[in-house]
C-alpha cells in the first residue's frame, strides 16, 4: 500500500498537482516507492510530516531533496469543569465575526500568516500563500469553523480566533491572527480566554492547537494559559 494520497483541494488552489504522505515511510524501499506513485500521478510537490525524534525519516527526506519547511508544535489544554473559573464579562470589543467582516478578515489574514510552511517555501506563489490565509478565514466565516470570534481596536477588526469541535469530542483552534496596531493591549489574551469559555461551554474534553516553531508569542501566550507540548514534528516539502 502506497503511504501516499492527492490532496484536491490544495492542488486546485495552488493549480499543480500536490500529494502528502498519510504516515512516515517505513524504510528506503517503501519511501522510494511512494516517489515513484507520485511521479506516476504527475505530482509536483509532495508534503511528509515526521516526528522531531525520527532521524530515519528526517534522513530519508534530506536524501531524496526534500527541504525542511517548518516545526510543528501541538499544544493540548485539558479542560476540567469541575475548576473551570467563573465566566468573566466579555470585553466590548470581541463579537462573533458578522459576514460583512470578510473584507477586513481577508486582508487580515493575508498579512498575518508569513511564518508557515508555504510562506518559507519559495516555490510557491507570494500572492498564493496570502490567498491561502485569507480563503481559509472567509470560509470559515461561512461555516468551516463552528465559531469566529472577532476583536476590534479603534472601530475595526484588528484580530481573530476561529474554533472547532471536532466528532471525538475535542476542540480544535484554527486561524488566530492580531493585526500590528493592536498588539500588546491584551487582545490576543482576551479572544483566547473567550474561545476557551466558548470550548468549555460546547462540553470539549481538551482544546487543541498546533503552530509554527517560530510563533514565539503565540507559543508563550498558550503556554501562559495552560496549555501544555504534545508533539514536536517537521515538515519537509518534496518537488518533483
């Protein structure tokens, strides 16, 4: 069985043909074997995802071209409602996102999200990987996500958080992104605290959020609040 699938929508968006790894290869044989599958199938990027501590995968990518993109950090909060705080009043300035936001949210994404993997990978599009961030919000407003809060500063929308619940029961955080103007007034703090009530309210057992190695203040923020590592993993891109 070839550990590889083609990921639709991705290769739609980014109009090549684009495949991931559905598990890290077992050995040299079977990783050479998925390459072929994906030459086969006319792909021109494929994603591998592997643990931080697997040299062996990480070896084999390095071998085969493949180029280190990004660090992933998964973070859990486990959610007791048995010591959950009293609900505090929600600040004036958060609201659920309105579909007459989309304009501000999409320009807002577009700018915030430039240390993921496709913004550290150059053979993607510049004005590709801004339409990525900026796609993802709006369908999230339209229902991807079960909840968008909005934060605004000075009239306008300078921050997001969007959550799901997931079928098992979790949490999951999506985008977060606070415009630049708007940082260091708590705005980050506060939309957090509201997606956690709103986690705690929707009866998640823990809320879960992975982010960039290098999203040093999102990872402190999360980290202040509770919630603790649970994976380290890369990501490697291969162009064919």
């Amino acid at each position: 069985m070839i550990p590889c699938r083609i990921l639709d929508w991705d290769s739609e968006f980014f109009r090549r043909r684009i495949a991931s790894f559905t598990e890290a290869p077992a050995d040299r044989e079977s990783f050479e074997r998925a390459l072929e599958w994906c030459r086969a199938e006319r792909v021109a990027c494929v994603y591998l995802r592997s643990d931080v501590e697997d040299l062996a995968t990480r070896r084999l990518a390095e071998d085969h071209g493949f180029r280190l993109v990004d660090l992933r950090v998964t973070y859990a909060l486990e959610l007791d409602a048995a010591t959950a705080p009293a609900p505090a009043a929600v600040p004036s300035n958060l609201r659920l996102a309105r579909k007459e936001d989309v304009p501000e949210l999409r320009a807002l994404a577009a700018a915030s999200h430039t240390n993921t993997r496709f913004w550290s990978d150059e053979r993607f599009d510049r004005k590709d990987c801004a339409e990525l961030y900026a796609v993802w919000i709006e369908k999230s407003v339209e229902g991807y996500a079960d909840v968008v809060f909005v934060g605004e500063h000075e009239g306008r929308v300078a921050g997001y958080f969007t959550c799901l619940r997931k079928p098992g029961g979790d949490g999951e955080v999506g985008l977060v992104a606070v415009s630049p103007e708007a940082r260091g007034r708590g705005l980050a703090r506060a939309l957090t605290d509201r997606a956690i009530e709103w986690f705690r309210e929707s009866r998640c057992a823990r809320v879960v959020v992975a982010t960039q190695g290098s999203n040093v203040p999102g990872r402190r923020l999360y980290e202040n609040m509770g919630f603790r590592s649970r994976a380290l993993e890369l990501w490697h891109h291969g162009w064919l």
